[in-house]
C-alpha cells in the first residue's frame, strides 16, 4: 500500500525518476510559455494548434524506428544523447526568445526539432522502465512517472506564469534547458547490466514489420492501440487548446491560463499515486473501461462551462481520469507483450498516442477557429464516447485483463 515502494526498492529507478521529474518541471514551464508565445505571435488558435502539432508529428513518422534502436541497442545510452539533444533545443529557445528574434517559422522548426528528438526518447524511456524496475513493479513505476510528471504539471505552470509576469516568456525556456542537466546527471549515475548480444539484425523495415504483424494478430493489443489513438486524437488536444479556452470562453490571463494547466495536474497527480497504491489490487480492464468513460463525460462538461471555478473543478477530474488510462493502458501493452518486442510496442504507442495527436490539434484548431474552442473540446468528447462504448462490446477480453 506503498505507492512511493518502487522508489525505495530500485536505487537506479529512484535516480531515474528524481532527475527526470526535474526536467519535467522546467518541460512544463516551456509548454506554458510555447502555447502563449504562438498566441502572442499570430492571435490565431489554429496557429496554437499548428505549434503543437509539429511538436508531434515527428513521433508519427520516426517512433517504429526509434523502437526498432531500443530493441537493438542499449535504451539507456539512446536516452542519454537524446536527452542532450533536447537540451539543446531549449537553449535555442530561449536564445531566439531572449533577443527578441523568434519567429513562427523559428518557432515551428524548433518544435519539429524537439519532436524528431522525441521519436527516438520515447520508445527507449518507456522500454527502459522495466530493466530499472522488473515486472513485478512496472504498473507502480508508470504510475510514479505519472505522479512526476503531473507534480511537474502543478509546480511547472505555477512557476512559469511567476516567470512570465516578472521576467517574461524568454526565461521559462532557458530554466527549461537548465533542468535537462538533472535528468542527464541522473542518467550517468544509472547502472545497468549490458544486454545479451544478439543475433546479427535483420533490415529495420523488415523488424518494424514483424512488430506490426505482432500487434495485428494479438486481440487485446490491436485494440488497445486503437482505443489509445481514438483517446490520442480526440481527447489530448483540450491541453493544446487551453489558451485559447482561458482568454476567449473564460477571460482570464497567462496566469489563469497557468492555474488551469495546474487544476489539470492535481488530478493527474491523485490519480498516479491511488494507482500506484492500489492499482495491484484491482482488475486493470474494467479500471480502464471506467476511466475511458468518464474521461469522455467530463470532456463534454468542460465544453459547457463557461466560469472559471467550475471550469477548474472539471479538469481536476479530467487530468484523475486522463492519467488512469493513460497509465493503465501502457501497462497493459507492457504485460502482454513478449521482451523481445517491448521497444517497438511501446514505440507504436507512442507512435498512436504522441503521433497521432497532431491530427486532432490541427482539426480541433480549425473547429475551434471557425466554431469555437467548445465545441472542439465537447465534439471531441462525444466521439470518445461512442468508440468507448462500442470498443468494449466488440473486445470483451479488455475488461478481463
């Protein structure tokens, strides 16, 4: 009943786990401060949209690939240069942003840059989780990574929009690239056993083959890819959208803006740690089928409210249910699937869940231009709804899991 066992338990994954919630905190700074710089330069909500979807489109190109690197080479020495590479983004960033000479197309090709980077860091850092943790305590260790990253989603926006009111934008991406040195520090000191040498690769179009074969003939991963990329496109971009539902449908500043993206992570942080306390203990399939529905109707809430405080209260419970099926759905793929095919599994969730996501940010950006930001966020809830519903009448074996 522990949720912090896992930290106790494996030293690597305690350093892990420290430096990497650092690093998530000045992430979040940056994400506050990226969203509204794209405001400030276009006042265009489809740009906002534009902005994050080139953050992730990369993911959708590139992620089969970074996994075929994890299931070929180290994931901690992947993770290690790919965290530098972002660092680096980050200090352009905040370069560009300090002399005054960003630009929309800097702007863009700096978060195109930092999503081809996270193609290769994602599969890696996922995949890794379990060589830091083992089976037995990978359900707690997501749940903790969700905690840290949502304690970041708390501390992160609060001290951006402090930042952003008495420094400006410029400084929330260079703390953001000082706390990759966290991260990095943490990484050095991790040890881990070399893995066992393998047999001579074969081409990595023909491994990303094999993995897809794999997931199409596999019932419950097959379609739990196809709930998380439904949950992927229609329910994540509410996130993106959040400047522009704070200043035109609730009117209210960068700083309500940043309390909002914290209202968002109180929720989330409840949730990782009642998973990591409990979650062992209960059926992870009808958790998800629960959390998959509410995380709909609380979309479809937060669409309808137009005061601040209710607003708030609603995304408590939308960042609690986010995180449930979030968190349990990556469980689910990790426990099922064979070792020798985790790296390009977890790179196809997040080619599903980070790459696909830029198709609902830039349609949610043109419905809520030419529409209005609620109806992008409710019209989005109710198609989760539907697919929900008739996704867990078609694959009954979910709820067993």
């Amino acid at each position: 009943m522990n949720p912090f066992g896992a930290l106790q338990r494996h030293r690597n994954y305690r350093r892990f786990w420290i430096g990497y919630t650092v690093s998530l905190i000045g992430t979040w700074m940056r994400n506050v401060a990226q969203g509204w710089l794209a405001l400030e330069l276009t006042n265009d909500a489809f740009m906002v949209g534009l902005v994050g979807a080139v953050g992730n489109l990369p993911v959708l190109l590139f992620s089969l690939f970074g996994g075929v690197l994890a299931d070929r080479y180290s994931k901690i020495r992947i993770v290690r240069v790919t965290q530098t590479l972002l660092l680096l983004e980050a200090a352009l960033m905040w370069w560009f942003t300090w002399s005054g000479q960003i630009t929309v197309p800097r702007l863009l090709a700096l978060a195109t840059f930092a999503g081809i980077v996270s193609a290769f860091d994602v599969p890696a850092r996922q995949s890794l989780q379990i060589e830091l943790v083992g089976k037995e305590d990978l359900l707690d260790a997501i749940a903790l990574n969700s905690s840290g990253f949502n304690l970041a989603r708390i501390v992160g926006p609060a001290i951006a929009a402090f930042v952003i009111a008495h420094a400006g934008l410029a400084w929330c991406f260079g703390i953001n690239a000082v706390s990759y040195f966290a991260v990095l520090i943490g990484l050095l000191m991790i040890k881990v056993p070399e893995a066992p040498a393998r047999r001579k690769p074969s081409s990595p179009l023909r491994d990303v083959w094999r993995a897809l074969v794999y997931m199409s003939r596999k019932r419950e991963v097959s379609a739990l890819m196809r709930l998380v990329a439904v949950f992927s496109v229609f329910g994540v971009p509410y996130l993106v959208l959040m400047p522009v539902l704070a200043r035109d449908v609730l009117h209210t500043d960068a700083s309500g803006y940043g309390f909002l993206l914290t209202c968002v992570g109180v929720g989330a942080i409840a949730a990782a740690l009642a998973l990591a306390t409990f979650g062992r203990h209960m059926p992870h399939g009808r958790l998800l089928q629960r959390a998959a529905y509410a995380f709909s109707v609380l979309l479809i809430g937060l669409a309808l409210s137009s005061s601040v405080w209710l607003s708030a209260a609603l995304l408590v419970t939308v960042g609690f249910t986010m995180i449930l099926n979030n968190a349990v759905s990556n469980t689910l793929l990790q426990t099922i699937v064979p070792d020798a095919f985790r790296g390009r599994v977890m790179a196809a969730y997040a080619l599903v869940f980070i790459g696909f996501s830029p198709i609902g940010q830039l349609f949610g950006g043109m419905v809520a231009s030419r529409f209005g930001v609620q109806w992008a966020i409710g019209g989005g809830g109710v198609v989760m709804l539907a697919y929900a519903a008739w996704a867990f009448a078609r694959y009954p074996e979910i709820r067993e899991l």
